[in-house]
C-alpha cells in the first residue's frame, strides 16, 4: 500500500483507533504511544489483510491486539484519565456538558478495569459491532461474545453502582 493510501485509511479509522486506545491506556501522553504502536501494527500487518473480513474488523482486531500487549506489558496503570477528542459533543448546555463528560469519563475508567476479554467485547459494542462481527474480531464464537457482553455489562453496572 502506498504510504498516501495508508495515511487515507489510518483517517478513516481514526475514531475506532483513539477510543480503542482510550480503552486501553488512560495516562494522554501513553495513549499517544500505543495510538503510535497500533499504526505501526496495522502498517506490518496490512500485508497479509486479504479481504475475507472487512477492513474496519482487521483494523480493530490489529489494534485491539496491539492494546492488549500494551496491557500485558506494563507494571501498573493509572487509575484514571481523560477520554480523547474524538467523543461526541453532548447536545445540553454547559450543565448538560458537563454532567454527560462526567458520565463518559466514569464509564471510560470503568471500562478500563474489566478483565481483558470483557474490555475488547464491550469496547468493540460500543463501536458499533454486532456479535457476529465481535466473534470474528476476537477470534471467538458468537456464544462467547455473547456470555462476555453479558458479564461485562453486570461488571459495568456494579463498577458503576447502577449510575448509567
């Protein structure tokens, strides 16, 4: 791929990549690195995409590998962060602003503290995947998608003490 097609599908899926990486990593300056090593995968991994799945599942599959090696590698997290840029602005006033970004950074840090698994199904929901297309991401059965949506929801809700 030409670097100029790169750099076009690396916009295109800017969005998915910054809040996968949002998912990932809460410290900006280290989620600024992983954002930077996602690319970098998917830039070796591009190659050997042959089109049997949709570029938007291998572009969050090859991110969602790269966060979870990110994860496995470091000593300790922060506790807690901003969410990126990329996040919608809420339609209320300054009260509303400021009570929906409260909401976001809550689920954004609870999100964060799910095992592994159920923090790639529900991130990968939130994107707008169906299970179908979670399963294949994950390289899981649509059952397992399913069960881990199921137990992350309960884990969000407690996490949040039912706030939603």
């Amino acid at each position: 791929m030409r670097h100029d097609g790169f750099d076009a599908l690396l916009r295109e899926h800017a969005g998915l990549l910054s809040r996968i990486a949002a998912s990932y990593e809460a410290d900006p300056a280290l989620r600024d690195d992983l954002l930077q090593d996602m690319s970098l995968a998917l830039w070796r991994a591009l190659p050997a995409w042959r089109g049997e799945a949709p570029l938007r599942a291998f572009v969050a599959r090859v991110a969602h590998n790269r966060g979870a090696t990110h994860v496995l590698g470091q000593m300790r997290r922060p506790a807690g962060g901003e969410l990126d840029d990329q996040v919608p602005e809420p339609r209320d006033g300054p009260e509303g602003h400021a009570e929906n970004e409260q909401r976001r950074m809550r689920l954004q840090a609870a999100v964060r503290v799910l095992p592994l698994a159920l923090r790639q199904a529900v991130t990968l929901a939130f994107e707008g995947f169906s299970h179908a297309e979670i399963a294949d991401t994950l390289g899981v059965t649509a059952g397992s998608v399913s069960v881990r949506l199921h137990r992350a929801k309960a884990a969000l809700k407690a996490l949040l003490g039912e706030q939603t």
